[in-house]
C-alpha cells in the first residue's frame, strides 16, 4: 500500500461486483474512504463490512434521480466531502437487433447506462467545487469503440458516456475537476454471464465455475495471453483518480489488453 489516496472520499456506483467493487476495495488499501452503492443490499453489505470502517455501503438504483441525488448526499453525511466520483454501474440492456428494438428497452438502457452517469456528474459538481476540485470517472466500454464487442444499444450509449465526459471535462476542468472514462474490454466478470443481478440468483460454486471458464475463453480474445481482470480496471480507475493523474482530463482510458488492436474493424 502506497496510500495513493490518503485523506480521498470516493463514491463507487456499481460497488456490490466486478470492476467495482475491485474499486472499493483498491481504493479503500490506498487510504480512501468509499461509499458503495448498488442495488444489492446484502452483497454491499458484506461487501462495506469485509472492507472495514472506510466502507460505507447504500443501497441505491442509479436509473433513479432521486438515489443518485441520495447517494452523494449520504457521501457527504458519511465522509463530509466528495473527492471522486466513479460512475460505474451498468451492466446488459437486452439489446434485440435493429429491427426488434423497442421503446422499454431503449428507455432502460438510456437510464442504467447515460442518464446515470449524466446525472451522476450533475450531483457531484457542487459539492466538488465547495471542495476546490474533483475527479469524476465513468465507465464506458471498448464497445464505443469498435462493431461487435456488444449490442449496438449498448455500443451506442457507451460511446454517448465517452462523448458527455470528454465534453464535461472541457467544462470543468476550470474548476479543477477532473472528468475522464475508462473504456475496459474483456475482463472477466458476471457481466458476461447476465450481470450481477443474475450471478446474486446463483451459487458461489456456480459463479466460480463460470467465472473460470470465462477467464478460459477471454484468454484467447485478446492479445496477450491472459484475461484481464477486474483489479485490472480498478488499477486504471486508481491512476486517474489520485495525484498521479493530476495532468489527465477528458481522457479515454481503454483497458483491454489490445483487443480493439485486434478487432478493428
Ligand atoms: N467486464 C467487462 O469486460 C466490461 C467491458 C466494458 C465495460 N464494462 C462496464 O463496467 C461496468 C461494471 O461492469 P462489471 O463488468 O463489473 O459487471 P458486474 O460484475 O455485473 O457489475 C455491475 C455492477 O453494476 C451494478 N448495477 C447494475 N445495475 C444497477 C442499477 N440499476 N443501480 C445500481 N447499480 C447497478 C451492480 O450492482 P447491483 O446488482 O447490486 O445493483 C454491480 O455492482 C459497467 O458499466 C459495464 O458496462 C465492463
């Protein structure tokens, strides 16, 4: 431990899986002080409670106003301050091809994956100013970038996220907050077998199985002879998030061991 973000208070949505709670739990080593929300209570709470006193964990649904609002408040309750935002939470949005999308799945992708984050940057900026300064990190995906590493609803809103933040970093950076995404490919996590809302239904047996077999597959879908891992993103999020990015805004950060190298059309 190096205490790369000693004295730091750090929100992570999507904290009860994968990258984040990878997150919580690097950023926690490194001397911040984190609260994780998500949708599952017992999960979070075992979560907060392995991870010790600078864990917090509050349920939260970011595809609603009023919990994104809720959980940077109870932030500030909890830790009195905001100093990084990592706007993580997301997960499938049962995409049905061109000529099957419909309403209901458009309105729940544009909720779960870009009005959170949008409105996760709306909340976190005064509170940031009142503090001098802040870092935001949201979650995008290599899918903004390239056909075929998710459904085009998917895609399509990711690569609306890496937009947004790029232009909200122009924004705030005058204000000393810092506004960058991470753009992850092929790391093994429950999303790739339903999202952690299907892995909660499922035994620890099972999702180990799974989580292997994944691991497996995703070696051989990149360049390198590994898959990645969701430390892996946790350790992008952690550059950007302390001291050592001071320089970085509106940055796409792709971390997926050379894969959209690989497919590029
Ligand atoms: N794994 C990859 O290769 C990859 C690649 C590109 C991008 N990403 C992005 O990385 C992020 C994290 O995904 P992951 O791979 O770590 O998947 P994951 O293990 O399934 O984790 C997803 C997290 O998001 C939370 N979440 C989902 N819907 C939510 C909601 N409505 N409200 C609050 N929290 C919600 C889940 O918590 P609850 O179930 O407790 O609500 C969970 O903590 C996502 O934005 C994903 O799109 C992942």
């Amino acid at each position: 431990m190096r205490n790369r973000l000693a004295g730091k208070v750090a929100l992570i949505t999507g904290g009860t899986s994968g990258i984040g709670e990878a997150s919580a739990e690097l950023f926690v080593r490194e001397g911040a002080q984190v609260l994780i929300v998500g949708r599952s209570e017992q999960k979070g709470s075992a979560i907060a409670e392995r991870l010790g006193d600078n864990a917090v964990f509050a349920p939260a649904d970011v595809t609603r106003e009023e919990d994104i609002a809720a959980s940077v408040n109870c932030t500030l309750k909890h830790f009195g301050k905001l100093d990084i935002l990592f706007n993580n939470a997301g997960g499938p949005v049962g995409g049905k091809g061109l000529d099957g999308i419909d309403t209901d799945t458009i309105d729940y992708g544009v909720s779960l994956l870009l009005s959170s984050v949008i409105l996760g940057i709306r909340y976190a900026i005064e509170p940031m100013k009142a503090n001098g300064g802040g870092v935001i990190i949201n979650n995008s995906s290599v899918a903004a970038l390239r056909y075929r590493q998710g459904d085009n609803l998917y895609a399509a809103l990711k690569a609306a996220v890496t937009h947004y933040s790029k232009m909200a970093g122009v924004e705030l950076g005058p204000h000393n907050i810092r506004v960058n995404v991470i753009s992850p490919g092929a790391i093994a996590t429950p999303i790739f077998w339903g999202g952690s809302a299907r892995a909660n239904t499922l035994s620890d047996e099972e999702n180990q199985r799974k989580f292997e077999k994944l691991k497996g597959n995703l070696a051989k879908a990149t360049t390198l002879p590994s898959a990645g891992l969701a430390e892996d993103i946790a350790e992008g999020a952690l550059f950007l998030a302390s001291d050592a990015g001071r320089f970085v805004n509106c940055h796409d950060l792709v971390i997926d061991g050379g894969r959209t190298s690989l497919f590029n059309e």
